[in-house]
C-alpha cells in the first residue's frame, strides 16, 4: 500500500441547464478495493495505527460500509488482524451487501450488535484483542467514539490541494464543490484544504444522505476542531461556512425514492457512470436539485464521486 493513492480524473460530464458546466472528480476509480473516499480514509487509519504501533485494526461500519469494506482489505493485503463491529438498521434490520461480503471474504472478524450497544461491544473487542496479545488500533479513539477525529480529515485536505492543481491544468475554476455527506469525514477534509489554501471562491455543499443538517454540523466541526488543533498552533481566523442540505434524506440512510432511481439510471446509461442508492446517487440528485431550487447559474460544479461501486451492483435492478 502506497502512502499515497494515485490522482483521479476530473472529466467533464455535461453543460446543463441554465450554463451549468458538471465535472466529477472520479475517486471510483481509486485503483484500490474499488476506490472511493473510503479507500483514502482508510489508509489514512492504517498510517495512524502504524505510527502508533498498533497492530491490530478495529472498524465500525454497518453492513452498506464502504468503510468497513477498505479497511478489511488493506487488512488482508498486509496479512494482518482486523475486527469489524457492525450494527444493525436503525430499524434493526440486518441486510447483506456485496461490501459485508468482501469484509468476509477479506478475512476480517464481525461481530454484530445493535446501535445502543456499540460501545459495549467495542470495549469487548478492545479487550479480546489485548487478551490475544495484539496491541488494538480502533478508527474512533475510545469506546465513545472518541480521540482519532483528526485522522481521516487528512484524506482530503490532500484531495483539495489535489483539485487545486487539476484546476490550474484544465483551466478552469470551480464555483461549487458537491458531495454525499455521511460520516462528515470527506467535506471535514475538503473544508479543511480550502481553510489552509485561502481559498473563498468555491462553496463545498454537502448532500446528507443520513443525519439532519442540525446533526452534521457540530459532528464536522469537531472533526475540523481536531485537525486544526494537530496541524496549527492557532485556529484559522476564519471559520470555514458548512454547508450541509439534508432536503434529500428520504427516511434516513438507505432509503431512496423514484427520482433518485431514475438519476441513477439515466448516469449509467448516458454517461457510463456508477451511482449507488445509500451514497453517490442521492448526492448527485440532490445536487441537480439544490441548483435548481437555488436558482444558480452560469457555473462550473464539480460532483466528488466517492465511490461505492458495490452498492451500484446490490441494485441493478433500479436500471430496469
């Protein structure tokens, strides 16, 4: 595993409506586990547990994790120990993915629960292992969820600087930057590379695709809290504007509509590009419809496609 993953495309989708030129940075073509914002993140993790002498990795994903997913490969290609907790639906369902069946396939060991008793089964965990003799590596700190919070901003604090470059080449400047926000890990590190670059021309919006704005929020600013702590002896004078519109959540997290159906078909057929339900294609219809309803025009948006190519093939039957 290099300790950095290769430059992604950025390519020009379409001119739509009201002069709105689409681009989308392609992170699902990371060449790693199916890429995606998690395969940064991940290695991210890994490079933490490394410096920190840790030899046994523990995740937290529920069986859609994407997360969970880049973590137990990196696991098995460095032939290692990893632990994954995975807790049930808020409705307490459980489902199988093709994600929970690399996470299988990879090696790693689940152990389910339910949302109330994550902590409980993370300090079991945490304990098994140190009774094994490993030196545990969990990717949230503590049982609470707490003391790694820094760590995954990194991942695309570098991907801005990333963007910055690809902008200088194809000499364009972007107006907007859009993404699906779950965990709030991507745009914490997107806000954070703008904050350090001194860059106030783009807007980062990010798409819930699980929690109310109210909820995100404080969530990414405590991640933004963290990493500005551990890279500068002083805050940033400006705070970074979060943007965060959950208009599209439709029930929670895995749930879609129609029209997010219909956008995930017309993608793939007309532009050959893969969008999952749970992630990316909620993100991207609630893009199309957050320019619209903001009436915006005349700009240069580009959409981080962060991957979730196995949740496209759990639902090839939205392309019927």
């Amino acid at each position: 595993m290099e300790e950095k993953m290769y430059l992604t495309p950025i390519t020009k989708c379409q001119t739509g409506e009201n002069g709105i030129n689409l681009y989308i940075k392609r992170d699902d073509l990371l060449p790693f586990s199916f890429g995606g914002n998690k395969a940064r993140i991940a290695q991210e993790f890994y490079l933490d547990m490394d410096a920190k002498q840790k030899n046994c990795m523990i995740g937290y994903g529920n069986a859609r994790s994407n997360l969970s997913r880049a973590l137990a490969n990196m696991n098995s290609n460095r032939c290692g120990e990893c632990h994954i907790i995975s807790p049930s639906d808020d409705d307490g369902n459980r489902i199988m993915t093709n994600n929970s069946f690399m996470v299988h396939a990879c090696g790693a060991k689940f152990h389910e629960c339910s949302k109330q008793k994550v902590a409980e089964t993370v300090e079991q965990v945490i304990q098994q292992c140190e009774e094994e003799g490993f030196r545990p590596y969990y990717i949230y700190g503590n049982k609470y969820g707490k003391g790694n919070e820094s760590v995954p901003v990194r991942a695309y604090a570098k991907v801005y600087q990333e963007i910055l470059e690809q902008e200088d080449d194809l000499g364009i400047q972007f107006d907007y930057i859009f993404l699906s926000t779950g965990t709030g890990m991507t745009q914490s590190g997107l806000l954070a590379g703008k904050t350090f670059a001194k860059r106030d021309v783009q807007k980062i919006v990010g798409i819930s695709v699980a929690r109310k704005s109210e909820q995100e929020i404080p969530v990414i600013k405590n991640y933004l809290d963290a990493y500005f702590e551990e890279v500068s002896e002083h805050f940033p004078e400006t705070y970074p504007e979060i943007l965060v519109d959950d208009n599209y959540l439709c029930g929670g997290y895995g749930k879609y509509t129609e029209e997010i159906e219909e956008t995930i078909r017309l993608m793939f057929v007309e532009n050959g590009i893969p969008l999952d339900p749970t992630y990316t294609g909620k993100g991207f219809y609630g893009m199309t419809q957050y320019l619209k309803k903001n009436k915006i025009e005349n700009v240069n948006v580009l959409f981080i496609h962060t991957g979730g190519v196995p949740l496209f093939f759990d639902n090839m039957q939205l392309l019927r």
